[in-house]
C-alpha cells in the first residue's frame, strides 16, 4: 500500500471516528475539506508544483482539521518550504541605482507592480522572467531552479536613455560584438612600414654612391660629387620621420579605438 493509500485509509478512519460528533455539532471546518487537500497536495508535489502543493498543506495544517491529518500537513508545510527555490530581483539604471515602477511578471502572469524587495519563492525549474518599466523595453531573463536553490539574484539593467540592457539566458554566451573598426590603424601602420623601408633605401643608395666617389677620387673628390648621396640621406631622414611617426599614430588608434560594451551578467553561480 502506498504512503498516499494509507494517507487516504487513515482519513476515512478520522472522518468516520467524528462523524458523531459532527451530528452533534456543526464544525468549523469541513474534514473532508482537509483530507482533499491534503490528497491534492501530495499530488501536486509529486509533480515538482511546490508552491501549489505547499498552498494545499497549509490549508490541511490548519488546527480544524483532524490531528492526525494537521500533523502530516504541518510536515509536509516545512518539507515543500526547503524544496522551494527562492530568487531576489532587481533593477537598476545604467548608473547602478535602483528605479521604480518596475513591473515584473514571471512565466507570463503578473506578479507585482514593483520589484519585490523580499526573495521571491518559485518552483524548481525553468522560468522567464519578465521585467517592464514605462518608456523602456523589456527586459527578459530566462533562468534554471534545482530544488531548494536559495537567493538565486536575477538583475535588469534600464539605460537612462529609457533602452533596456537585454541580459542573455543563463549559461547562454552573448554574441560577440566588434569594437572599432581597425582599417584605419592598419593602413596608417602600413604607410609607416612603407616609410621606413624607403629611409633604408635611400640611404644604402646615398652610402652606395660615396662609396663610388672614394673609389674614383683617391685623392679627394670636389664638394658636387657629395651632393647626390647627401640629398638620399635626406630623403632617408624624412622618410625615417614619416615612418616613426605613422607607427606610432597606428598605435595610438588601436589603442584608443572604441571597445565594444560587454552585456551586464550578475546573478549568483549554482
């Protein structure tokens, strides 16, 4: 015989027992009421619906109805208690503080006009949570209850331009977003490499051309056949300065260019 078969004997034996004494005097509180809902109860916990369930024990628990059965129903009361999973909502601006005027519905019902300050008590399972606020879109959070999960924090995050921050389902990674663009860091790095490489060849071709005028000119040559390796070792020292400088600018873009904001995760691990 099953715990709920024998439940529902020993009920048959407590309203039989007072049923005298229920002839004799009208009770406050029907005993086949307590013993259905306590039957209901059962059924609704064997099913992972501990709110309801908890709501059924607690109407069996009551001290109208029969001790034995108020006995059970008051166990099973603490029992649905600890397996509730609990979470703690807010909602904030982008600046981190606390606005109003939230309302919050969880699995598509409403459930409050105002973020609840209290931890809210849900079943053990997947829930959407729904959070609406005037002027801003929504914001919805998607998050998985074990039994007995307790303070599991669930977090909306409203711009103060009235976007909402859409925060992904939990464990799902965001989608990756580009920060700024890097074609013009590399194109400025890229005429600075060019830079340098035309500095190291003016200047092998300005060493290269004293090399042939101490080669003809043994005796010294005049200050004109200098003047051609002087002018590439110039056109090497600005090229040298065009190409510093590019590197560097190029550097400075990449370091400085735009990061792409980072979607806003805060809830409690498992």
């Amino acid at each position: 015989m099953g715990p709920r078969s024998s439940f529902a004997l020993a009920a048959f034996l407590v309203v039989l027992g007072t049923t005298g004494a229920a002839s004799a005097q009208q009770p406050s509180v029907d005993k086949k009421v307590c013993i259905a809902a306590a039957e209901r109860g059962q059924e609704l916990r064997d099913t992972n619906k501990m709110r309801d369930a908890r709501s059924q024990f607690a109407l069996c628990a009551r001290k109208e109805c029969p001790a034995a059965v108020a006995a059970e129903c008051s166990k099973w009361v603490a029992e649905a208690d600890a397996a509730l999973a609990t979470v703690k909502l807010d909602a904030t601006d982008g600046q981190g503080k606390a606005v109003t005027g939230v309302k919050v519905i969880i699995d598509g019902a409403p459930w409050s006009d105002e973020v609840p300050v209290a931890p809210v008590s849900l079943d053990p399972g997947s829930h959407e949570i729904r959070f609406e606020r005037a002027g801003s879109q929504p914001v919805v959070r998607t998050v998985s209850l074990a039994m007995g999960d307790r303070d599991r924090a669930v977090s909306a995050v409203f711009k103060t331009d009235g976007a909402a921050v859409i925060v992904p389902k939990e464990g799902e990674r965001p989608e990756p977003r580009s920060g700024g663009s890097l074609a013009g860091p590399l194109i400025v790095g890229g005429v600075g490499v060019v830079a340098l490489g035309a500095a190291t060849a003016f200047w092998l071709m300005g060493n290269a051309d004293l090399d042939d005028a101490k080669a003809r000119c043994q005796n010294g040559c005049p200050d004109s056949d200098a003047d051609s390796a002087k002018q590439k070792h110039l056109i090497g020292d600005i090229a040298l300065g065009v190409g510093i400088v590019a590197i560097a600018a190029a550097a400075y873009m990449i370091l400085t260019r735009e990061k792409a904001p980072q979607p806003v995760l805060r809830f409690s691990a498992f």
